[in-house]
C-alpha cells in the first residue's frame, strides 16, 4: 500500500475570503468577489434574454460558493 502524503491544506472560505490583495492595501479577496459578484447580478437584470429569480443577498452567497468549490479547494 503506497501512502500519499497530503501536502496541501485546504483553505476555509471565511480564510480565503479574509486574504488580502497582494501589492494593493486594505483590499480583500471579498472586496473583489463582492464586486464582480455586483456586475454580474447587475448584467443580469439588464440582459433581456435573461429572468432574475433570486435576490441580489442570495446570488452573491451562491456566486462566493461557485467560485471556492470551483478554484479554491
């Protein structure tokens, strides 16, 4: 039985979100997401071809999760 050690630890989403902006001072990676997350919800309602189902407290909790599970852990 060969054992892999785990050499990475995983990092939580509150750490994660707490990181700051390296070169940038007082920025944080939840000042960026907040953002990127405010423009997308608000391309949204101003694309035609798309409906808004959600509010704008439920899309930025449900875009923070996409964006951990889908490239930090």
């Amino acid at each position: 039985m060969d054992l892999i050690p785990i050499t990475k630890i995983k990092i939580s989403k509150a750490d994660w979100l707490s990181q700051a902006i390296k070169y940038e001072e007082n920025y944080f990676i939840r000042d960026v997401v907040h953002e990127m997350s405010h423009k997308t919800y608000r391309w949204i309602i101003n694309n035609e071809d798309m409906i808004v189902t959600v509010d704008f407290d439920s899309f930025k909790e449900k875009f923070i999760n996409l964006l951990y599970t889908k490239y930090v852990r």
